[in-house]
C-alpha cells in the first residue's frame, strides 16, 4: 500500500476518493492527467486494496475502502510508535553518556 501511495497522482485521487465515490471521467475532470492515466492509477490502487468498484450503469465509480484504510493507519501507527520509542531510547542514552562525560570532567 505505502509503495502505490508513493505516486502523487495516486495520492491525489485517493485524496480525491476520501470526500466519496466518483468516476473515472468525474477524477480526471479534477486531475491534471488523461483519463486512461487516471485508470491506470486506480487499478494499481485497487490491486493494493486501498480502494474498490462498483458498476453503476455503463460507469464504474470508485471509493476508498475504509477497512484498508484503517489497515494502513494501524501499521503507520504501529511504526510511529517504534520511532518515537527508538529516538527516546536513544535521547536516554546521550543524556546519560553527556551526564556521565560530565561527572568525569569534574574531577
């Protein structure tokens, strides 16, 4: 998912699709890519999970799916938290190496 979300103009239409379902000719009105541009896109983001489809007379309208969105917000979450804690573990330890280089000056 992070990977296919590496794409601004998949950010975009994701970003898009997060205000509700639209078309592909409805994105590509608001995009400034071609509409077989704005498909390639979607498949990728489909393929990943990140967004689903649905037939809607001869259209197709697309929407974020808010499971794999909660599925990605857990994982980002989930390394936030391993990244605070790795800079906390090492801000302890410069804190206690400059207290101990302290301690040794003043003698």
């Amino acid at each position: 998912m992070l990977t296919a979300l590496g794409d601004p103009s998949r950010q975009a239409i994701l970003d898009r699709l997060s205000t509700g379902p639209l078309s592909v000719g409805q994105l590509a009105d608001e995009l400034p890519i071609s509409r077989p541009a704005v498909s390639q896109h979607l498949k990728v983001l489909k393929d990943v999970g990140l967004i689903s489809d649905r037939q809607e007379g001869t259209r197709r309208i697309y929407q974020v799916d808010p499971e794999a969105l909660a599925q990605l917000r857990r994982h980002l979450d989930g390394f936030w938290e391993r990244s605070l804690a790795a800079f906390a573990r090492r801000a302890a330890r410069t804190e206690e190496h400059d207290r101990s280089n302290d301690d040794d000056s003043d003698h």
